[in-house]
C-alpha cells in the first residue's frame, strides 16, 4: 500500500511540474520508474547547436497528455508533435545566446521560490517534499534553477518574436466562421467569481517572542555556540535548516532587501542583530565574500497568528462587504485597495481563466472550497468573511462574490468573444513562430536520431 502511495504521489507531482512547464532531464529525478522489462533508455534524440532534447522529456509529456485525454484517442502523430514544440524552444534559446537574450537571476530565483511553494502547498508540506525527493528544499531549488531560467529565457525570446502580433474583430470573426458548425464547441456552466484576501497580522506578543528568542540564540553564539548547530536546531527555513542555516552564494539583488542591507555591513565571521523582512525573522551570519557574490547563514523565525489577528481581518472584510452591498464602493475598488492577492485585485478582484486569460470559468474546474461555496449562491451575493490559507501558506480571510452565471451554451461570437478572440490570436502567433523557424533553423547546427526522422522536425514550418 505504501508503493502505491509514493507512486500516487509522485504522479501528482509529475502533473504538476509539467502543467507548469518544467520539463525534467529524466525520470530518476522526479523519483519514477518503469516495472521490471518495460525500461526505457534515455539519451538524446535531438542536436540544436549546444541545446540538445532528451528521449525521456518527449515520453514525460507524452504520458501527460495520456493521462489528460482519460481514455479518449489520441492524435497518432503526438509524439512528433511534442518532439517539434521542444525543437523550437531548443533553438530558441540557442538563439537567445547568439542575441545576447537573457533574465535577470532576481527573476528566476523569485519564479523558483514561486513553484516551490506551490508544489510544497500541493503535496502538503515542504517536509513531505523533501520526504518524496530525499533532498533538501535548497538542493530541489538547485535542481529546477536550470529548468526554470531556460524557461524563462524561451518565454522571453518567444516575446521578441510574438510580442507586437494581435488580432483585430474582423480576423476574430473570419476565424469563427472558419470553423464548421458542427464543431463548435460546447461550453459547460461558466461563472465569474470574485474574491478580496487580507491575511493575518502577526501581533506584537508573537513578534517579540521571536526577537527575543533569537537575542538568546545570538548571545548564545557570542558566547562560544556553533551557529551551523543552533540553525539546525532552531530555523524555520526548511530550505536551509538542515545545512546549518547555509544560503549559498547570491549575487546582490537577489535576496530580499532587508536581508541584503543586514548582510552588506558584515565582515566574515560578523553576525547581524535581529533583522524583520517579509519572511520572518532573521539572525545572520556572514561567511564570505566572492567576486561580486556573498554568502551567509542565518536561523529564521515565523511568528505564528493568532485568532485575534483573523478576527481583525474578518472585521474588515465585514466592514468591506457592508459598503459594497450599499452600492458605497465597488467591488474592484475594494478589492485593489485591500487585497493581498495582487493577480485578483488588479482584475476588479476576478479570478482569472489560465487558459484564455478571462475572467469566466468553467464550473467543473473550480476550486472545490470555492465551488462548494458559489453552488447555491445567488447572483450578485458576497459571501461572509471565510478562512483562507494563501499560495505561501499564510493564514487569511477572504470573501468572495459571484458577479455573473452563464448556462451551458454551444461557442457564439457574442458570449465567447474572449475565448475566440484568444484561439485565433493563439494561431495567428503560432504561425508567426512557424515562420520564424523557417527563417531561423539554418543559423543553427540541427541533427535528429533516425528513429525520430518520420517527425520532420525540419519541415515544422511547412505543415
């Protein structure tokens, strides 16, 4: 029972690496094997200057694929269409090095912290993540750096190729009408569902706890302690905890500022006083100096919030919730002035569709704790102030407010503008990266296995 556990596990992980573009360099490394004679070899089936595609990459996303299409057939040519997606982002980066097309390390570092706490939030721990990998929060980070900054790069070079192209209502409208009646698609209920978020503060008694603690870990140190040892002992960094509170090396800019300004008036061997940022607080050690890099330790304490922190947030949310049913204020003003979750309160406080970039979505896929909560709602309602548990593990409170219900209808112009408008932008940039491949393979060394010869991986741009 434990074996399939672990393998359950492990799927949903695979899942959601994947849906979140990182592409593993094998199977061992999200911890998945094959049962006894169904091994499959890796190796590379695919040269695009110094850029190279792994079988394993095509077969991961092909077992994806799989597992969404729940039974239903599939294209008979999806593996060379996979194996084309993959070659135009090969040469797109091996582009990006030739025009000198880079991102930041800020960014990449913040992009992984980003995944990794929502893959931690996924399986329910970083614990359990380490758990799953056998390694450390620091050393999964080290592993998906490489992954995430190739993607970011592609993304990045994609948008100096794709970035000016857009759609007008007339190429919108010849787009629908390209498509045969018969195949229009049929969409499920639809609702717009708005929320505001506004966390838990941390109370003064709890915040002077923690100072005080780490005082006492400090003088401690001073007093002849091992710092390493007592990180160990005491940081809530899962990260770093196990490696004696060790960062590593980080360019500046890379930390947060209150941690970097700390860290900048220390000599090696120098610890700081308590030092307040956005993820706790901190007691650091500075180790040394490296070029234009440094590294540190530190020990990490989270002030846990109390029930008189969410009770203030509730009282808020009350108060929020009042104005707006009187017609006071508007929802999308009160949700850019008081949400937490900036992705939502820039949208009017609306939760946006990841597939289209709209604010509809479709009922089947919602959040269970949100669709649980709209079910029997009635248009226009905002919901009592509710516990919510943020991305990054915060405790909150939030309403949330059902603007629009839309009934199961087949694909019209009128309804579904956004949604179509989206499909033949998606096309008209596709064949833009089409036309660019065709333009551009010849500025690259490109060689492809024989046994992956039938995909045409050259003739991407003639389909």
């Amino acid at each position: 029972m434990l074996v399939n556990v672990n393998r359950a596990v492990a799927s949903a992980l695979l899942t959601l690496l994947l849906l979140l573009g990182f592409a593993p360099a094998s199977q061992a490394q999200l911890g998945i094997s094959r049962p006894k004679g169904q091994q499959l070899l890796d190796g590379i089936i695919v040269k695009v200057d110094n850029q190279i595609v792994l079988r394993s990459e095509v077969e991961l996303i092909y077992a994806q694929e799989v597992a969404r299409a729940e039974g239903k057939p599939l294209p008979p040519d999806l593996k060379c269409k996979i194996l084309q997606s993959l070659v135009l982002n090969k040469l797109m980066l091996a582009r990006a090095d030739v025009d000198s097309v880079t991102v930041e390390d800020k960014q990449v570092n913040g992009e992984v912290d980003r995944r990794m706490a929502y893959f931690a939030q996924q399986i329910g721990s970083e614990k359990r993540l380490e758990e799953q990998y056998g390694k450390s929060i620091k050393a999964l980070k080290d592993d998906l750096r490489p992954q995430i900054k190739d993607q970011l790069t592609q993304q990045k070079m994609q948008e100096t190729i794709t970035g000016k192209v857009a759609v007008t209502p007339r190429e919108v409208a010849a787009y629908f009408t390209r498509i045969p009646k018969d195949s229009l698609p049929y969409f499920s209920t639809e609702v717009e569902v708005g929320q505001i978020v506004v966390p838990a503060q941390v109370n003064d008694k709890a915040k002077q706890a923690a100072i005080a603690k780490l005082n006492d870990i400090r003088a401690q140190v001073l007093a002849g302690a091992d710092f390493a040892t007592l990180a160990k002992a005491n940081s809530e960094d899962p990260g770093s905890a196990k490696e004696g509170g060790y960062l590593g090396f980080f360019k500046r800019g890379e930390l947060v500022p209150e941690y970097e300004a700390a860290s900048m008036k220390l000599e090696p061997g120098q610890m700081s006083p308590v030092v307040q940022s956005q993820f706790g607080f901190h007691l650091i050690q500075f180790i040394e100096r490296k070029g234009n890099t440094y590294s540190t330790r530190h020990i990490l304490l989270k002030p846990e919030t109390g029930s008189a922190d969410v009770s203030a947030s509730a009282k808020l949310l009350t108060r929020l919730r009042r104005q707006i049913l009187s017609d006071s204020i508007t929802f999308a003003k009160a949700a850019k002035d008081n949400s937490s979750d900036k992705t939502s309160s820039s949208n009017g406080g609306l939760l946006a569709n990841r597939q289209d970039g709209g604010s509809r979505l479709p009922l089947d896929k919602l959040d269970p704790a949100i669709f649980f909560t709209i079910d029997t709602m009635k248009v226009g309602h905002i919901t009592p102030p509710m516990p919510y548990r943020t991305d990054d593990g915060k405790d909150a409170m939030r309403i949330l407010w059902l603007k629009s219900n839309t009934p199961p209808h087949q694909a019209n112009l009128q309804d579904d503008y956004q949604k179509i408008a989206a499909a033949a932008l998606n096309e008209k940039k596709t064949k833009a990266l089409d036309e660019w491949f065709a333009k551009n393979r010849g500025t690259v060394y490109l060689e492809v296995e024989p046994e992956y010869a039938q995909c045409k991986v050259l003739d991407v741009a003639e389909k």
